[in-house]
C-alpha cells in the first residue's frame, strides 16, 4: 500500500471511531445551550410583582388567576385587533 493510502485509511478509521463514539451511551452529553438570549427582566420587576401580588391576595383573590386573566385578555384583544388576518390565515389552511 502507498502512504497516501493508509493515510486515507487511517483518516478513515478515526473519523468512524469518532462517529462511533459520538453514539455510544458511554459518550459524554454535550449540554446544548439556547441560542436565544433570555430577555432581562425590568430592573425592579420583583419588588412590583411582589406588591402586586400582596395588593391582590390581600383583597381575597389569587396573583396567579389575576395574572392568568391578564394574559387572556392580552391574547384576545390580539386576536380580535387581528381578526381579518386570522381570518385570511386560517381560510389558506
């Protein structure tokens, strides 16, 4: 055999053992990262969630149905803001 061909040969090997190994249970995980950044929070955003939630269970309610509530409303008046174009959408379906 030339030495170009077990140069390929050997490329060949450790590629396949790379591939190999890659798949084995025994292979570390890579951690895989989002690659989104996570949008930051407004600098004192805890304080106020934190008031508004002692505002709303001290009237008797619960923060997180409060805040379920706002996010429906949020998601309807997109909807109804857009209603034509949902609409066109959903007819192209």
């Amino acid at each position: 055999m030339s030495n170009h061909t077990q140069e390929v040969n050997q490329q060949a090997q450790s590629l396949k053992g790379k591939e190999e190994t890659k798949h084995s249970p025994d292979a570390p995980k890579k951690v895989s990262r989002s690659k989104r950044r996570q949008p930051s929070k407004p600098a004192g955003f805890k304080k106020f969630e934190a008031l508004a939630k002692e505002i709303v269970e001290g009237n008797g309610g619960s923060y997180y149905e409060w805040l379920h509530k706002q996010h429906q409303e949020i998601i309807l008046n997109f909807n109804v803001h857009n209603q034509k174009q949902i609409t066109e959408v959903a007819k192209q379906s």
